[in-house]
C-alpha cells in the first residue's frame, strides 16, 4: 500500500512543531500530496502557512466553515481527501486532538496523533486509538 495523501490538521500539527517543514517536503519529494484542515479562517489559515513557511507545499485547503462542519468530523476529512482524488487507503491525517483523531478514524482513513496540542490524558487515548504515533517529527524522519 503506497501513502498517495496525507491531510493535515494545521493548527494542531504545524504550528510550532519542530521539523515539520522536513517532513512536509520528504512527503512532498514522495510524491505524496498534501491538504490542509482547519477551524481557522481562509486568511488566517494561509498567513499561518505562509509565516511558516510551507504554504507552497500543500495542494489546497478547506476550512471548517467551507466543509459546513468541524474537524470532530469526518465530512472534512472526506471532501479534503476527495479534493486530492485519493481514497481511504491510501490517506493518513495528522491530527492533533482527540476530536480530530476520531473524526479522520469515523471518515474510515488512517491517522496519526501528533504530540504538542493534546494535554496529558487526551494524548494517552490518542496514542489508543491512533494507526501511528508522531511524538516528534524527528523521530517521524529517521522511520524512512
């Protein structure tokens, strides 16, 4: 099975996340295709992006208020993926929260926790509950 996208929650995934950007561009070169998530608005969204410096990296975007829902649902995740002409399979979200985590697992994609926005109890359950497990982006690149 061959990662053809990964949709990432931004705010809760890239902000202030040490190497993300490496990542970002190894799944880039991999010719994985990358969406953003956010409960943002558009403008914030793409400035955030901007500021650090991956705006470029990420095919599209969609906002919660565009998907008319949150990211505790799966309905984004759904249309983010289907924006990337991908499927289930071959999908993984990079959340940051429970409620992100659950809403990628209820659209049936794979998902990985992401450590830094959860408090203690919350990432125990992510880290239950998730297919993969980013405790450091770090540690994501030396996995290969």
């Amino acid at each position: 099975m061959r990662l053809q996208s990964a949709v990432f929650c931004i705010e809760d995934t890239l902000v202030e996340r040490p190497d993300a950007d490496k990542v970002l561009s190894i799944l880039k070169m991999e010719g994985v295709w990358l969406y953003g998530v956010t409960a943002l608005t558009r403008d914030a969204a793409e400035a955030l992006l901007r500021t650090a410096g991956v705006a470029d990296d990420f095919r599209g975007l969609i906002t919660a208020r565009e998907a008319a829902c949150t990211l505790a649902d799966g309905t984004i995740y759904e249309k983010a993926m289907r924006r990337l002409r991908s499927e289930p399979r071959d999908t993984i979200v990079f959340a940051g929260r429970l409620d992100e985590l659950r809403g990628a697992k209820a659209a049936g994609l794979r998902a990985a926790a992401v450590a830094g926005a959860a408090e203690a109890d919350e990432w125990t359950t992510m880290c239950a509950e998730a297919d993969e497990i980013v405790e450091h982006y770090a540690d994501f690149l030396l996995r290969g």
